[in-house]
C-alpha cells in the first residue's frame, strides 16, 4: 500500500507527464501511403511542436515491427520548437496492406505518448487464392480451383505455369466474373494414392517488360 507522500509523488508525476503531453502538437499522426512495384522504401515524416512553456524531452520511439526504422532529429524540445521523427519502412517480401505502429515516450512516462499510424499498401502483382492445394484421404478426389488476381496497372497476362506434369494435371479455365476477372486454374493429382508435396509457378507479364511470379503449394496425403 502506498503511503501518502508517496502517492502525492506519483500523482504529481503523472500530472507533470499530462501536462508535458498535452502541450505538444503533431503535425499528423496517420499516413497512407500506395507504394510502387519498384520501390523498397517508404518514408513518412511525422512534425511535433512543443506548444506548451516548458521543456519536453523525448525519450524513444519504439515501432512494432522490425521493417520499420526511425529517425528522430531532435530530442529535447524547449518552448517553440519543433522535432520530426522520419519513420522509414523496408518493403522486403511484403505484400498488401502493411499496418505500422510508432509509439513515442515521453522522459517522465511509461506509457506511450501517442502512436503514430504509418500504413503502407504493397501491390500484389500476381496473386494465387488459395496459396495452398491439399487432399487428404477423406478429402474428395476432385480437382481444386485456385483464382490468379492481377494488378492489371502492371501485370496482364499468364506468360507460363510450371509444375510437375508427371505428377499433377493443372488447366487454366476463362476469367471468373464474381471474382474480379481472376483467371481460375483447375490443380487435380494424377494418383490420389501417392505422397506428393510440389509447386506450381505462374509467371505473369505486363507492360514495358514487367514480370513477377505467384506460387501454389500442392499437397497429397493418402
């Protein structure tokens, strides 16, 4: 149980911490931001005014994914000044729509200061649904469609599919119309009977020479 001076101490700091935060103004705390095919990086700046008459010092900003760097160019704001923390995301394989979370502490907090929202939309080029076949013995011995959607900004065509003929019978069927146009593919084992794990490539092309690539993972287990 907290004694009295002491939870006077506490209710003061936790008032100071109030008062700090609520001096400084942030340009923006949400971005949107539509990368494209080529980029790796996307970078959102986020500004902070300290509004208030007395100094405010941040002490970190800690995001909630590894993709996401930060740059924070002033720690310590007197009355008047302003910060900006550049947050930096690193696209690698990432596809759709990738939600950042950015949380700023104050010197005198534990609990964040406000969270700044950075969400970044990857376009999928080439995109199977479902990414995965699969027949199990009590599973139907039937074929397993699978829609191919494209970003017809950049890609428009099958160019080719690869996968083990001697294995697997995969046909390509017209564009579904309740699917937004997704080419649909038929995936059906020869021998229901044989263990098989493989994958099925589909190279797709578009304009000015653009490629990219989409997989289907293919499994049978008798």
């Amino acid at each position: 149980m907290l004694t009295r001076p002491t939870l006077i101490a506490v209710l003061f700091t936790a008032c100071a911490s109030f008062l700090n935060a609520s001096t400084l103004v942030w340009d923006q705390t949400e971005v949107r931001i539509e990368m494209g095919p080529d980029e790796e990086e996307a970078r959102a700046s986020f500004k902070v005014t300290n509004e208030g008459e007395k100094v405010v010092r941040i002490a970190r900003v800690k995001s909630n994914c590894g993709c996401t760097n930060t740059i924070l160019n002033k720690k310590i704001l007197p009355p008047g000044e302003s910060a900006e923390i550049v947050a930096i995301f690193s696209k690698g394989k990432r596809q759709g729509l990738n939600r950042n979370r950015l949380q700023v502490y104050l010197d005198s907090q534990t609990d964040a200061l406000v969270t700044l929202k950075m969400n970044v939309q990857i376009p999928a080029l080439i995109e199977a649904r479902p990414q995965i076949v699969f027949w199990k013995p009590e599973s139907s011995k039937s074929s397993r469609p699978v829609h191919l959607l494209m970003d017809e900004r950049y890609i428009d065509q099958i160019l080719q599919i690869d996968y083990d003929r001697s294995r697997l019978i995969v046909t390509q069927e017209s564009d579904d119309p309740k699917n937004n146009g997704a080419i649909v593919l038929k995936v059906e084992p020869k021998d229901f009977s044989k263990l098989y794990r493989g994958t099925i490539t589909v190279y797709g092309g578009g304009p000015d020479g653009r490629k990219a690539e989409t997989r289907v993972h293919a499994f049978v287990q008798p």
